[in-house]
C-alpha cells in the first residue's frame, strides 16, 4: 500500500509535530524484526518467548524507519525516530488500525467471545449471512477464511497488525460482515483494541487458560472487556444459561439480548428430536411466533451456538425466515463434531476439538443422549501441554465416568514431557474401563480394534488441528486421517 508520513504517524499517537524526522515514511509495520523492510515501523514488542528491544538494533540495520517501545532508546543506538510509549501493545493496535485505514468501520463485523463454541458460532454466522447474499469472512482458530481463501493463522485472534491487514483484504475484496472469534488473550493483550463491533457473543465460561490468567475472576474480566468496549449502537448478545453472563454486561452500553435452552431469554429453543446426525428444534423469540425446523447438528451445545448466530443475524437485519432457511442447510465445522465414517460404516467416528472439561462433558452427554441400546462409545483424548494443568486429572475423571470405554494419549506436548502429562490425567482416574497408550497414532487404532459394529469412537482434542507439537517441532498428524485409516484397518 502507499507509504504513510511521518506526520500521519505523530497524528495518531498525538506526539508534537517534528518528533519524527522530516520526510520520514512508513511503508508497513512489523513486530518481528526477522520481517522488517525498508521503511517499516517496528514494534518493539516485549513477547513471552522473546523480547522485542533485544532485536531493536537488527530492526534498525534492516531498514526500520521507526521503531516504538515501552523502553527508552538505548544510548548504544544510533536512531532518530524512537518513540517511547507507555503500551506499546495499545499503540500497536491504534496504528495498525490507522495504517489499514479502518477497515472495521467498512465491514459489520461482529465478536464472538467464550471458553467453547467461538468456531461453531462464527462458521454459522457466516452460513445464515452467506445464505442471504451477504459476503461474509471468518478469522479464527482454524483461520481467516473469505471467498475461496483460506489464510492460516498462528492465533485464534491475530495479533493487530495481521488482523487489521486481513480485515482490510477482505473489505477490499467486497467482504460486508466478518464473524470473528475474540479470545480472551487477545482482550488482555490489545488485539483488537480500537476495532468497532456491531455485535459481540458470548458462548459460556469454563475452566480453561488459568496458565495465563491465573485466576477464574481475572479470565472472566477479561472476557467482559469486549462487552465494556462495545459501543451503544451495538448489542450484545449472552448465553444466559451461564451465570457469568450478568458480569459480563454490567458495564456495557449495548442493547442486552440473551439466548437459553431452560430460561426466560430474548431467543429460546425446544429440541423435539436428536441424533447423530441432526435435530428437529423448536425456536422462539419473545413474544413472537415460533420456527420449527430440521437442524444438522448434534448436541444441546450446538443448538446454542445456533441461537447465537441467530441474534447475530437479527442484529444485522434478517428476518427469521431467512435464518431458519439458512440453519437448516448441511454444515460442517472442521473439527466440531465431525463425523468420519469409511464406506462400510460399521463404526461411527467423531473428531472434535473439545479440550476442556466442559466441552468434553458436553460432547460425550450429547453423544451418550443420542446413541442406542447396545451401543458403546470409546473416548481418546489427550491434553495439551505448556497449558492449565489443573484441568487435566478433572478431564480424565469426566472422561472415565462418562465413557464406555477411554483411551488416554497424548495431545500436543510441546515442550513438556507426553509422560508427566498423562501422569496427571490419569492422576483423576481409577483405571476402570481405561487403558493408557502414548502414540496417539497406536491408541486410535486401539479404538477401532476394539469397537464392533454400531459402536461409537470419539476422538477428542485436536479437531481441526493437521499437526502433533512435540519439543516445541510441528509434525503432521490429522485426527480424522488417523481415524479413518483406523477404521479402514480394522474393517469397520
């Protein structure tokens, strides 16, 4: 895009003109100095793994033509256009913002926020408002997705440079709205910090992240700091099933709706019918008529992302109609509850994402309503490490006492050792009905030995994941892959 002054620049931070040099540009923006260009302003961003001041002086010999930190500029560094801030996060995404030329104000873009259901959610926004005409965009953990693009993403929320680059690409592409999940990291750590949202959701709040906010109180503040951002022409709108969603609004000035399952809400559902495959529900908003209809997904906990993304959609002007028509249509979620069967179809396989006490608890009970007298459901989970260990003994206990059988094995290790992580699984166990195997690769294959016909294998943790994180080193390793080659082998 066209260089940006330096002007520009003092402009946005509100800094005294001429604290830049004369005719400095800005030709784009950079947080890792491995990406600095001729031109680029650099961030000097104060990282978990490694320090951006450290790499100040290569952003320099690489062409920086501005670089802003929290950190005075060392006397050993002879820079000109080095501006101290108090959050240099906050200026990044004030910048990034300006520099892309807001393109939120371009888009009706719309937040979805919680432990569970953020990928689910934003994937069924898209589906209603696609359905209806609208070219709609997706950012989130299994990536930015618009048109026939896909872009990987290394967070569920970019860091605000990528995001508002991407946003930008897709508004210039014609994208109108774009269901974007907001993670509770990317609050605390300014992400998205600056963006105007014409809606915001939220999901629930479960056990999850507390090796990073520490606490449940500081995970659910930052959570609510989507809602106090939210503007008073937006709405924001709460699964009132969950009692944190009443904090999370108490500060907000947005239009307040709410979805449930069992209490007085704004939008409300009856499920009449349920399996595997799909449900027959029942949805009514207060004081209106009601929509009965065939939904494709399975689980009380789908029902309420469905609700969701209807309000999201009512909030950018649908009608009902519109929005049964488009949740009746066949979705699938990478990952989210996704069936993988082979030709014989003896065995039924499901991959999801679920890596969390609760969202394990939920697809495990939504699998046991659902399946028949005789049936067996067998559960293969993992944890991942480097990540909240206080979950792990309660997973593997949710898993054993819900399960017919279960299968612990290892997630994503990362840095940590796959043995001291199953040790703490199995820490929540009793050993009845369960076994342990290491190689995720073998213990899949454990399950479909082990199943006979009619039998259920569910695959829990990676979902949409294409890679297994050992010492920190990426190797490819595909649940659904793995499973049906499982299922193959074994002839089922």
């Amino acid at each position: 895009m066209t260089p940006k002054n330096g002007h520009w620049l003092e402009s946005v931070l509100q800094l005294p003109k001429g604290s830049l040099s004369e005719g400095t540009l800005i030709s784009g923006l950079a947080y890792d100095s491995r990406k600095v260009e001729p031109g680029f302003l650099f961030f000097a961003v104060t990282g978990f793994q490694a320090d951006g001041n450290v790499f100040a002086g290569k952003a320099a010999e690489s062409g920086a033509s501005v670089i802003i930190s929290e950190q005075s500029k060392p006397d050993s560094l002879d820079f000109r256009n080095w501006i101290q801030v108090q959050s240099v996060r906050k200026a990044m995404a004030v910048i990034s913002r300006s520099f892309y030329d807001e393109p939120d104000r371009r888009l009706k873009l719309i937040g979805v926020t919680g432990t569970n259901g953020k990928t689910t959610t934003t994937f069924l926004i898209r589906q209603i408002l696609e359905f209806n005409g609208l070219k709609t965009g997706v950012v989130g953990t299994t990536g930015a997705f618009y048109g026939d693009l896909v872009i990987p993403l290394y967070h569920t929320t970019p860091e605000s440079p990528d995001l508002c680059r991407i946003l930008k690409e897709m508004a210039d592409s014609g994208v109108e709205a774009v269901a974007m999940e907001v993670s509770s990291h990317a609050l605390v750590l300014d992400r998205v910090t600056g963006l105007e949202f014409r809606a915001a959701v939220f999901t629930n709040l479960t056990h999850d992240h507390l090796d990073f906010h520490k606490t449940p109180d500081a995970y659910l503040e930052a959570k609510k700091l989507l809602f106090d951002r939210l503007p008073v022409q937006a709405e924001a709108l709460l699964n009132s099933d969950d009692p944190a969603w009443t904090k999370l609004v108490s500060d907000s000035k947005a239009t307040v709706k709410t979805y449930s399952l069992g209490q007085p809400a704004t939008l409300t559902a009856r499920i009449h019918h349920s399996d595997i495959s799909r449900q027959e529900i029942e949805v009514t908003e207060l004081n209106q008529e009601s929509y009965r209809f065939a939904y494709p997904l399975a689980g009380q906990f789908n029902v309420l992302n469905g609700l969701a993304a209807w309000l999201a959609a009512r909030s950018l002007g649908l009608k009902p109609e519109q929005i049964t028509g488009a949740l009746s249509e066949g979705i699938q979620v990478p990952g989210r509850f996704e069936k993988v069967m082979t030709v014989k179809g003896l065995v039924t396989g499901v991959v999801d994402y679920s890596h969390t006490p609760d969202s394990l608890q939920k697809i495990i009970e939504a699998i046991n309503l659902i399946k028949q007298p005789g049936q067996t459901l067998i559960t293969v989970f993992g944890c991942g490490g480097d990540r909240d260990k206080t979950k792990r003994p309660v997973m593997g206990r949710l898993a054993e006492s819900l399960s017919d059988y279960t299968i612990v094995t290892s997630d994503n290790p990362r840095t940590e050792d796959p043995s001291e992580i199953l040790k703490d699984i199995l820490d929540g166990m009793s050993g009845t009905q369960s076994e342990s195997e290491l190689d995720r690769r073998l213990a899949i294959r454990k399950a479909a030995q082990r199943a006979r016909p009619g039998d259920i294998i569910l695959v829990a943790g990676k979902g949409h994941e294409t890679y297994q994180e050992v010492r920190g080193v990426r190797h490819h390793f595909d649940d659904r892959e793995e499973l049906r080659e499982a299922l193959m082998l074994y002839g089922c």
